[in-house]
C-alpha cells in the first residue's frame, strides 16, 4: 500500500484577516505498486501535454487546467480520503497558537482513524521546514500510529513527485467545494465521486 498526502489551507486562525477557513488534509490511497506507476506516468504525460511547469498545483491552476487534470486521471486506479476542518470549531487554545503542532495533529488524525484501512503503508507526505522540524515531524509519527500500519514514512518535495501533485489537487478539489459562494465550487470533487474515487470525507468535530 502505497499513500501520498497533501493539505490545502493554512494552519492560521486570524479568520478575519486572511487566514483560510477550512484546513483540509487529503491522502491518495494505491494498493498496488502498478497503479501508482501507471498514474505516475499518467501525469507526467498530463503536465506535458498541458504545459504545466514546475508541477500540478490546484491554488495556481486555472479551470481548464483543473478540468483536463481531473478528467485525465479519471481511469486512475486509487481512492482518497480526506478530513476537512472548520477552524472556527476548534477551541483548543494549544492547536491555535501552535501551528506545527496543528498540522501534526490533523496529520496524525487521518492516518490514526483510518477503519483499518493502514497495512505496512509506504507513506509520503509533502515536505516543509527544516531537518530538525521533518525529524520531529516523522518520530511523531511513528509514536502515534501502530507499528504494523506504516512500514514507512518519507517527506518528498512535491516538485519532483506526481503523486504528492495529485494529493494536493485532491484536496483542493475539496477544499473549494466548501466555498459555497463560488459557482463551480463542488466541480472537481464531483468528478472524482463520479469515478469512484472518494472514499471518505471526514468533517472533524
């Protein structure tokens, strides 16, 4: 099992001046090693054709990018699963002030209540911060999560891997089906529904 996860929003909470609403965490989910070759590929031969450079990201992306994304992996085989977390529902003074450990958190989450789905997972996460802040980051991990549901943990630059690319058009494709105000707001989520590619969508309380 193969699992690549991304987050779209920010770990903020001045809601009022800037900072992002909803905070989404979104993991792609392979259960073969040719199915992430095949969908490696699959967008690789996307970003050529759709000149994109450096790399596939929904924020920066225009419709039309984001339509012939979602439509070209449309036959991709993998699922997703995603938490989604209203900011203005947390009370936790700790998550507030302290943003890695937010981000820990929401991480630690997703992967923790999985319905069992985690079996010795190779799992990649997109990279930031320092060395000191990635170590941190992955021992956490490893003390949070059962010892046979992560075979093993890795933070990648998104630049240099598709499949953090696609978990990070995953959720922002969820991201902004919240943004109730926009008129296409549910328009790429719907899309991986349609092909069978949400698995869950979690709205923490």
């Amino acid at each position: 099992m193969w699992i690549f996860i991304d987050e779209s929003g920010d770990a903020g909470f001045k809601l009022v001046k800037g900072s992002s609403q909803h905070f989404i965490v979104s993991m792609v989910i392979f259960k073969t090693e040719e199915a992430t070759s095949s969908t490696t590929r699959t967008i690789k031969d996307l970003a050529e054709k759709l000149n994109i450079k450096p790399e596939f990201k929904f924020a920066k992306s225009c419709n039309n990018i984001r339509d012939g994304f979602f439509e070209g992996i449309s036959n991709c085989d993998f699922t997703t699963r995603s938490v989604v977390v209203d900011k203005s529902k947390i009370y936790s003074s700790h998550l507030k002030e302290n943003k890695e450990s937010f981000y820990n958190f929401f991480i630690r989450t997703m992967l923790k209540y999985d319905n069992g789905r985690l079996n010795k997972a190779k799992i990649i996460i997109d990279g930031s911060g320092d060395r000191a802040f990635k170590n941190e980051f992955k021992a956490y991990i490893r003390r949070s999560i059962p010892d046979q549901c992560v075979k093993k943990l890795s933070l990648k630059d998104s630049r240099s891997d598709p499949l953090i690319q696609l978990a990070d058009m995953v959720a922002g494709a969820i991201a902004r089906s919240y943004k109730r105000d926009k008129a296409d707001c549910s328009r790429w989520r719907k899309i991986l529904k349609d092909n069978c590619q949400i698995d869950n969508i979690w709205d923490f309380q």
